[in-house]
C-alpha cells in the first residue's frame, strides 16, 4: 500500500480549497462594502441631527423684530430671526458647497453647521400653517425639511415642525 496522495487527488482538493476561500473573500469584500455604506450614512445622520437640533434651539427662542415679525422667509431657503440674544441669525442652504449655513449677526460670514462629507440636497422652511406675524395666542411654527445624501449615495429626508417658546402675550 502506497503512502501519499495522487496528483489528480491533490488538483481536486486544490480546486475545492479555491472554491471556498473565493467564496470567503467575496463575503469579506461585501462585509467591508455594507461597514463603509453604514459609516457614512451613521455620519450623513449625525450631521443632519446635529444641524436640526441647532436650529430647532435658536428658533424656538426666537423674539418679534421691530416689524412685529417672528420670522422671514428670504428666498425660499433662508430664515431669518431676532435669537435670543437680540441679533439676528440667519440659517440658509449653500447650493455651491451643498451645506447648511448659519450666521449671528449681519457682520459676520456665513459659517457651516454641515461638513463636505454630508451632501445637502434639499433644506427649506415654511411657517406650518401659521403667520409669520403672528399675534396674541398664536405661536408661530416652523417645518423644516432637509434632504440629505451620504457619500455612499443613500438619501434619507429629515422633517421638523418647531412651535415657538416665547409667548408674544404682553406682559
């Protein structure tokens, strides 16, 4: 009886072990693929979270300007408000950087509240069916919506509607 294995039970063998490592491999590629997918839309998240919550703090805080306004709408995709620390703040959309900006005072810059790893496609701000002068016991409300699309391309919608905290009651 002969020791050892034959060339044509080795080739076979081979084959198999080629079979399974192949199959392994594409199930780490695929691992690796859905981790990063998963990287960027948990940073896509997180930003856009970040930014709502900043703007939803400012904006229930927001005061009557000298006008009797709570808010203006300035093209669509810029609101503008007296914050709480008497100044006015201003939140746009950047279609140049694809990014969500904010401003305290008119002699400031914009600065970014989103970073180039978030692409902002959408961010727009209506009164939710209520006066942008709103008087007495009707609070002024404001919806935001942003549509945000991560680097691996998933695009997920994010919606808001804020009810203002300061009453406009006089005192």
């Amino acid at each position: 009886m002969k020791k050892g294995f034959t060339l044509i039970e080795l080739v076979i063998s081979f084959g198999i072990f080629m079979i399974v490592i192949s199959g392994l491999v594409g199930a780490l590629i695929s691992t690796v693929k859905l981790q990063r997918n998963m990287i960027d839309n948990q940073k896509m998240i997180e930003e856009v979270s970040y930014a709502l919550e900043y703007m939803t703090r400012a904006i229930r805080m927001a005061k009557k300007d000298s006008n009797g306004y709570n808010y203006t709408l300035s093209g669509g995709n810029t609101l503008i408000f007296l914050n709480s620390d008497d100044k006015i703040q201003s939140f746009r959309f950047n279609y140049e950087d694809n990014s969500i900006e904010v401003r305290i005072s008119p002699d400031t810059g914009f600065l970014p509240l989103t970073s180039s790893a978030v692409k902002i496609t959408q961010l727009s701000f209506s009164n939710a069916g209520s006066s942008w002068n709103s008087s007495g016991d009707d609070q002024t409300k404001v919806a935001i919506l942003i549509t945000a699309e991560s680097r691996s391309g998933s695009t997920i919608r994010f919606q808001t509607t804020i009810s203002q905290r300061r009453l406009n009651t006089k005192i």
